[in-house]
C-alpha cells in the first residue's frame, strides 16, 4: 500500500481528491515586540504603546489622552 494516496480511514481517494495541492499560507505575520512608550500609528494616527492586554490578541494604545483597546495586527511603527 505504500505510494498509494489514501485517505485517513484507508479508503482510497476518488479521482478528483488525487491532484490536490497542499494549501498555501496567504502570508506571514512579523510581530514587533512593542514596549512601553514605543510610537505606534493605528488608522493613520499617532499613538504610544502602553501595554498588552493580556490575551495575545489586543493591546492598549494612547492617542490624545485617549486609551484605545485595538488589536496587535493593526499598528503599525510610527
């Protein structure tokens, strides 16, 4: 059986399973080590970085005097 594409169960693969291509990443994410007091922008504004929210997805950012929750993919370094 080896050489044989076959699917988890053992069940061979119908035709129209056999030239499928492994799926593409659409693209890599470098995430920045922000630290407090880092300039940010964030929808083309400008802001420092005060800190990570805690659940790997959101920090807090100040603009204005104003603390915004936004997520960690959205800034960008200002």
């Amino acid at each position: 059986m080896s050489g044989r594409n076959r699917l988890p169960s053992g069940e061979p693969r119908r035709a129209s399973q056999k030239r499928t291509r492994p799926a593409v990443p659409k693209s890599l994410q470098i995430e920045i080590p922000w630290q407090p007091g880092d300039r940010v922008r964030w929808r083309d504004r400008a802001g420092v970085f005060r800190r990570d929210a805690g659940d790997g997805e959101h920090v807090e950012i100040t603009i204005a005097e104003r603390v915004y929750r936004v997520r960690r993919t959205e800034l960008r370094q200002g």
